[in-house]
C-alpha cells in the first residue's frame, strides 16, 4: 500500500507535490478548511501568477481541486454545486507525507506519538500537535528558532508555545484554536508576517502593534473576543482577506487596504455613512460578509443609500452576505429587483407578523429556501415570484415546493427539463381566473404533479371544479402525469 501511494505522490508536478507535504503541517483526522489551506499556500509563495490580472485565490483553488480529483485529500462538506468546504487527509498518506516532511527537513512536527525532531535541528517549518511531559519550555526557549518561516501550534500544545519573540524570519503564525486567554499576550514585532491565524485564540485586545506588519497578507480575527479593530489595520497595503469577530467595526481609512478581496467574519460592522462609503473604494473584493446595523438609529436612510451606492463599485464582488436584522413588526414586504436568493433574514424569528410577501428570485433556489417560507408564522397572503431562467437546473429531477403559491410565469422555457415530479401551491380563487396557467407545458419528463389547493372557506363544490380542472390541465400535457390535489 506504501508503494501504491508513493507512486501517486511521485506522479505530481512538483508544485502540487510542495503543497501536499504541506498538509504533514496538521494532526492526523484534523479537518483542514479549503479557504485556510490554500491562503497559507499563497502567503509560503507556493501559489505564484503568471499574470498580474490572475487570482492567487483562484490558482489556489484549482491545486486544491487537483488533489481532491487525484484522491490525494479527502473532500468535506461538499456544497450542491460542488465547491469542498474542508478536507482531510488519509491516516496512511498522512504517515507517508510526515515521513517525506521530515525527511527533507521542510516540515518539523513535534508531537511525543510521532516522536520529537532533535531541539539542536534548525527548523523552517514547525508544527506543535500535543503537549509534551518531556519537552519543557526552558528547552523551547532556547531551540534555534531563528530559520522558522512557519510556526503552528493546536490546542493540546497551547502550553508549549515558546515567546514568539525568538521567531525571527516567520512568515505564517497560525494559532488557531489555542486558548490564549492566560498568555501574556501575542507579541507582533515580525516584520515578515504574511499569514497571521488568530481564529478561536479568545485573545481579547489587539496590538497596535498590528499595523506593522507591512507584508501580511492574511489576517483571521473571527472568535478572538476582541470588540474593537486597531485603527493601524488601516495601513496594512497588501492585506488580502481580513476576516473579523461578531459585529466588529471598521477602523476610519480601511479604504486604503486596495489589496483586499475578502472581508469576512460573524459581521464586520457597517454602522455608520462613512464607513458605508469608504466600503465602495474596496473594488478588488470578492468576497464580503458585514453586518448592518440601522433599525433604531437616527439618519438611517443616508447610510443605506451609501452602502448601496458603493456596493454598485464592487464590480469583482463573487459572494455578498449582508446580516440584518428587520423591524420585527413588518407586516407586508415588498422587494423590487432580482436576488439570487431569498435573503437570510427573511425567517419566522426576524419576521413573525409577516403576512404578505412579494419577492423575486432568480438563479439557484435552494430547497432550504423554500422550507424557510413555509414556517413563517402569519404569511397567509403569499405572493412569491420565483423566476427559474431558461437552462437552470438542467438535471433536476424532482421539484417540491411545499404549500407554496406561485405567480406565473414561474418557469420560463428551457428550465428544468428533467424533472419528472413536480409538487406546487395553487389559490383556489386563482384557478377560477380565465387567464390562469399552470406552467407545466415546458417540462417534457414529467410523470407526477402534485398540487396543494389552498384557500380559506373554500366550499365543497368549488373544491371538486377546481380539481376538475388541473386535472383537464393534467390530461392535455404530452405526458399526461398522474395528479394529486390535496385541499389546506
């Protein structure tokens, strides 16, 4: 079995062969984030462009995807479109990566099961995985530490973790998970940073000293308890993602951050109109997740319309999450123009005295969306618009939408042409309509329809003629599926 997986190691190029010893970099069944491995790929300088217009990100990603293809990492949390959230390695690939790492002195792991590196070995790459009885921190203190480029620490190890001010040349310090509540602080006189991985530390304040950091490229701050971002952030020129803690608010003049492509976090804080303007400067964003906070502040509508008009600038923008919370007294929601989806805080505990609804989606509707309509409370008056484009869902072979009432044209043609089952919301008192239309002509597989008939003080006999007439509908479709009509 060794052998087999050499021979698919050897097999790499050798720029997919660098990036995969660096996985020997993390404990064995640790679940890797994508977004994490490959931002620490681009700030070792494994990801180089040819083109200035190239995205390291985007290079990164298609390595990434060419290790999963060649089965070399095992792909987690898999999206419906394909895209890997995480991965992990095999535990065998992993001892033959670990003992290639090692070999070549391009990853040190000092772990008391894999057995410690000699302290007198200078390390580039140095990884602390558990806490070792027989490794005391005078030997820590006094290991050459001067050649480490890149220094990880896990939880079990937090105790190990030597003053980082011996690191000298360090270019990646991911700390992630390490509980350095009780640590004297962290300490960022490294003028060489790239990479700074401060995720789940509770490290509460930040160093001024931040700002320093001229070359950092990444900077993760989310679950770190820290309330307040560095104003000296602001001068870090060749920072390209910053991912931030719950509701953390941006310092004045991150406008200069011109490298930035993702702006992350549990919500990175749009409070006021100059913050919402200085946000439209941003234009090599890609990715952006805030929080906007205006629902009981003075002078909102100001705000808003800067945000809007900046986000109009954010022509590269690939992913936008905007966490709000509405007035929970909204009764009747009207949202012009086309989303891509149905937006996140559109749920039961948002709005929950919301009766009418008239939104229009576009693009990939995910079935969670749909569920997410269905259990708001007060929503008896159901106008949505759900426009499925021509050429969508090209493999779709069943389409529940659960009690859900659609206005037509709901389907344009082309859309969905596999689907074989079919389950939709109709209003009585619209089938009553002579312009009434199922919409179920452009599905050519269609075998089941099922309709919920839904209507308040319906009557019997209108409930029968309604019946009647889907399935007259039901009988002149090419394919003449089966119909069932369930009355609510």
């Amino acid at each position: 079995m060794k052998r087999i997986l050499s021979l698919s190691f050897y097999a790499l190029p050798s720029h997919l062969k660098t990036c995969f010893l660096y996985l020997s970099i993390f404990p064995e069944d640790h679940q890797l984030s994508r977004v994490r491995l490959i931002r620490r790929w681009i700030c070792e300088g494994f990801i180089q462009v040819k083109d200035k217009t190239d995205s390291l990100l985007e290079l990164g990603d298609s390595y990434f995807n060419k290790l999963v293809n060649r089965n070399m990492i095992m792909p987690i949390n898999i999206h419906a479109d394909g895209r890997v959230e995480a991965c992990c390695v095999h535990d065998i690939m992993l001892d033959l990566i670990f003992e290639l790492a090692s070999g070549e002195n391009f990853v040190t792991v000092l772990d008391v099961i894999k057995g410690s590196a000699p302290l007198e070995k200078k390390f580039r790459r140095l990884s602390l995985q558990k806490s070792m009885t027989d490794l005391t921190n005078a030997q820590m203190a006094t290991t050459s530490m001067s050649q480490v480029r890149s220094f990880t620490s896990f939880s079990p190890a937090v105790s190990k973790i030597p003053p980082l001010t011996i690191f000298q040349l360090l270019r990646v310090l991911d700390l992630e998970g390490c509980d350095l509540r009780k640590s004297p602080g962290v300490d960022l006189r490294h003028v060489h940073l790239r990479y700074l991985g401060l995720r789940g530390t509770k490290v509460g304040k930040l160093p001024m000293e931040i700002g320093k950091l001229q070359f950092l490229q990444t900077l993760d701050l989310q679950w770190t308890n820290s309330k307040e971002l560095p104003s000296s952030v602001a001068q870090l020129r060749h920072l390209m993602c910053l991912i931030l803690d719950l509701g953390m608010p941006l310092p004045n003049g991150f406008s200069n951050l011109k490298c930035l492509e993702q702006l992350t976090g549990h919500g990175v804080g749009i409070f006021t109109e100059d913050s919402a303007k200085e946000l439209g400067y941003l234009i090599g964003l890609r990715e952006l997740a805030f929080h906007w906070d205006v629902q009981w502040r003075t002078g909102y509508q100001t705000t808003v319309k800067a945000l809007f008009e900046s986000l109009s600038n954010l022509h590269k923008l690939e992913s936008l999450e905007i966490s709000w919370v509405p007035f929970p007294n909204l009764r009747r929601l009207k949202l012009e123009g086309l989303f891509s989806s149905l937006p996140t805080w559109i749920c039961s505990s948002s709005l929950p005295l919301l009766s009418y609804l008239d939104l229009t989606t576009s693009g990939e509707v995910q079935s969670g969306d749909i569920q997410i309509l269905g259990m708001l409370p007060a929503l008896h008056e159901v106008v949505q618009k759900l426009v499925v484009s021509i050429g969508a869902f090209p493999e779709v072979r069943v389409c529940l939408l659960h009690r859900i009432v659609l206005v037509n044209p709901t389907f344009q043609q082309g859309a969905m042409p596999m689907v074989q089952r079919l389950r939709s919301g109709v209003q009585v008192k619209d089938i009553v309509n002579p312009y009434f239309d199922l919409s179920i002509w452009d599905f050519p597989s269609l075998q089941q329809l099922r309709i919920d008939l839904l209507g308040i003080g319906v009557s019997p006999w209108v409930y029968s003629w309604s019946v009647d007439v889907l399935r007259r509908v039901a009988e002149c479709h090419p394919k003449s599926p089966t119909l069932r009509a369930d009355k609510y």
